[in-house]
C-alpha cells in the first residue's frame, strides 16, 4: 500500500528542505525525495564547496601579503590534497548535520528518483525497486544543471564544468573560464591565488554583466593585479583537444592553450520530462511556469529554487519556500519583489547588491540621486589594509526613498543584508533576504528562533 502525507517535496536542496521544514511547521505530514545527495547543488557541488575553496584562496593571499601588515612570514604555498580534503569534510558535515536536521522535524526523507504520474501520485525508483506514494500537495524542488555550449560539450576532463572545477585533482597551470559572470568569476579568484595562469572570456561588455557598468570595470581592474586575464566581447568557437594542452580558439582569430577550460554560462532548470508529461505541466522556456503564490498550471503542484528560473540563489529559493510552504498547507500568500533578493558574489574583492542599479534607474526613467563611500576613508578598512572598492547608494528623487544599493569591497556580501533593509522595512522577519552563506544569517536565524519559526534549529 503506498505510503501518504500532506505535503511531499521532490529536491532537497535549500528551497526543498527549507519548505519541507516550514510544512511540518505547520503541522502537515511530510516527505522529501532525494535522487542524490541531500543538500542538492548549493551544499554538495556550489556554494558550500565553492566558499570553502574561495576560504582557502583568500587565506593564502592574506599570507603572502602579510609583510604589509608588518608580519614577516618566508613563504606560503598552497597544499591542495589538504584543501580539497578539507572542503569534502565540510561538505560531508553539513550534509549530516541536514539530515539530521530535517528528520528533527518528522520529514521523512526518501532516496530515490522521483516522477509524478498523476496530480497527487508518485513514482518514486530507487536500489529497492519502485514504489508509490500519494501526496495531497507537491512542491517541485528539482533545481538546475550547468549550461553546455554544443561547440564546446563537457567531457568532465578538459572541458569542465563548475562541479568538476570544485574537485580537481591538481591545480591546473593554465585554465580558460567561458563566461565571466558569478560561477566563472568566483573559480577565476580560488585558480589564480593558487597560481593558475587564468583567462576569463566574456561575449559581453563586462564582468558580471548582471551589475553595473563601474562594477565590472573595477573588477577587470582588480583580477588584472590577480593575474587573471579578461576578454570581453569575445567568443569561443572552438576548443581543440587533441594531445598537449587544449587549443582555445577565439572569434577575433587568436588562440589561447589551457589545461582545463571551464564552461560556465550559466545554470538552466531541471524537472523529468516524465514529469511534464504525465501533468501536461506549463513551462517557460525549460523553467516550471508558477504564478505569484509558486502554483503551477495543475491543481495542488507548486515549484520553487532554480526549477523556476527566478533568481538561481539558494536565498532566494528559501524566499520562495516561505511563500509555497503557506500555500500548501491552506494559507495565501504570494511572492515578494524579486529586487529584494540581495545579489551576492564572492570574488576577490567582493560583490553584493540589492533593489535597482543606476543602469536600472536610467532605463526606467527616474530621477535619482546617488550616494557614494569609499572603503579607503574607512578606518577600519584602513587598519585592516582593506581599502579598495565603494559602497553607492541609489535615491529616487520624486518618491524620497532608497530604491538600490551596490557594494564592491571586502566582506561586503556581510553588509548587504543590513542594506536590504533600507530598501523594505516593513515585512515580516521571514520574508526579509539575507544572502546566502553569509555570517549575517546567524542573526537571522537567531531572530527567527525568538518567534518559533528557526528553519536551521530542531524544533524545541
């Protein structure tokens, strides 16, 4: 006989475990359906992985520029067995801890791949065989994979992707990055301070492109004294493999060799095609299609995280399990601005924006003032010999209020969920974005935990 609850979840990385726990919360009955590692890409192959090797990246640099800071230490080099051991054993850590965690709250957690049948039917196959189970409610948590490039196809050994990037054997002598937004920009940091000569080929105008002209310009400027190489408005148009270094070929005719080059333009839904099918399910180009409440065109099937295509932030996923969690246990409530997601990027020096860009402001016609300050007249900044970047702040004139912030600077994806406030003030603690991971999220959690409604904490 299949097994039933109220609620079943399919994915649990940060939007499927977050809305899982929030369901049981609220008193439903609860499973979450695993195909691999509980956690999904942010814990296992993205973010946790990723900082924990940006950690490292940052450290040694630290270390080599120590005789500033008036300390003399002969010289530093980077053991990368140990660091790789080290971001593994991270990783292994917050994965039990999750489990944990997640089966604190009475959601049982089934392995296994999941594909819908029916509006409230599930196939779930797994080592012991398939079985069934009957949900009142699904929420769709099946997250995103790399974009491939047909030209350039991954072959996990030359050409990469960032989940290979994250687990190198060795440290490369040279890599070419394709794509110079977050994914690409963070390994471009993480390579070059353990001495990889680094090329970033950009087809657009810019370094992260999704921010601001000055951002980009000002990153360029900063990865040049890292060593790394930026080409913007170029293309890949061929990568040639055959024996010795990989032949990178460029649309302006020049040529590039590198030992690994990694791919990275970006991430594009997931959800079975048997999935789809079974629930005539309504897509946005690859993306599950979802209203403002996270419904889908099928009664009782909602999706969240990278499977709608939204932000591709594991905040913003727990921004929309929030919004799904009350849905599917009979509440209504509906998805907040999706500006108000801070944007976060870990590069050397930091990224962290939030609401609109002056780019923005301009395209949309207002008027508006912009306020800037610089880290160099910081003293702690100064005593920390971390001066370089700014913080400009965006006014809109006619409406008297904040409506954007963009920081460039050390730590400043630290600060950024300080600034989401000035933009919205008025919400609840649950639905305010902090940027994810980020040290601030501890106040978060602490401020959520006083109401009862800690995601990260077993229930009292």
């Amino acid at each position: 006989m299949a097994e039933s609850f109220d609620v079943v979840v399919i994915g649990s990385g940060p939007g499927g475990y977050a809305v899982a726990i929030r369901c049981a919360q609220r008193g439903a009955s609860v499973a979450v359906i695993e195909k691999s590692f509980v956690g999904g890409t942010c814990l296992n192959c993205g973010c946790i992985p990723s900082k924990t090797l940006l950690a490292s990246a940052h450290t040694l640099l630290l270390i080599k520029h120590a005789a500033m800071m008036g300390i003399d230490i002969p010289s530093a080099t980077a053991n990368w067995p140990k660091i790789q051991a080290r971001k593994d054993a991270v990783v292994a850590g917050f994965r039990k801890g999750l489990t944990g965690l997640i089966g604190s709250h009475k959601v049982k957690i089934v392995p296994g791949r999941a594909i819908v049948t029916a509006p409230g039917k599930i196939t779930v196959e797994s080592d012991a065989g398939p079985s069934e189970i009957q949900a009142g409610k699904i929420i769709l948590a099946t997250g995103s994979l790399p974009i491939e490039i047909p030209s350039i196809p991954f072959d996990g050994q030359t050409v990469i992707s960032s989940e290979e990037a994250l687990g190198l054997e060795q440290i490369p002598q040279s890599m070419v990055i394709v794509g110079g937004g977050v994914i690409g920009s963070e390994m471009a940091c993480v390579y070059a301070a353990m001495g990889t000569k680094v090329t970033i080929v950009e087809a657009l105008s810019r370094l992260i492109p999704m921010e601001d002209q000055w951002v980009g310009r000002l990153i360029e400027r900063e990865f040049k004294k890292l060593g790394i190489t930026s080409l913007t408005n170029q293309k890949v148009t061929s990568v040639e493999k055959a024996g010795g270094p990989a032949k990178v070929s460029l649309e302006d005719g020049q040529t590039i060799d590198a030992e690994k080059v990694l791919v990275s333009v970006g991430r594009r839904p997931v959800v079975d095609k048997e999935t789809v099918e079974a629930l005539d399910l309504e897509l946005n180009g690859s993306a599950v299609a979802v209203n403002d409440k996270l419904q889908t065109n099928v009664g009782g099937v909602y999706a969240i995280g990278d499977a709608v295509g939204t932000t591709y932030l594991a905040h913003g996923a727990f921004a929309e399990a929030e919004v799904a969690a009350v849905n599917a246990t009979g509440g209504d409530e509906k998805i907040a601005d999706y500006s108000l997601v801070p944007r976060a990027v870990y590069t050397f020096p930091e990224i962290a924006s939030v609401g609109k860009g002056e780019e923005k402001c301009d395209s949309e016609g207002l008027d508006v003032s912009v306020g800037r300050s610089f880290f160099k007249a910081n003293g702690r900044s100064v005593a920390h010999n971390e001066t370089l970047g700014e913080i400009r702040v965006v006014r809109d004139n006619s409406a008297d209020k904040i409506v954007g912030v963009t920081m460039v600077g050390a730590t400043v994806t630290e600060l950024i969920g300080a600034a989401r406030t000035l933009i919205g003030s008025t919400e609840k603690i649950t639905e305010v974005s902090f940027p994810h991971p980020t040290v601030s999220e501890v106040l978060k959690e602490a401020v959520e935990d006083a109401f009862g409604l800690s995601l990260h904490n077993p229930p009292r």
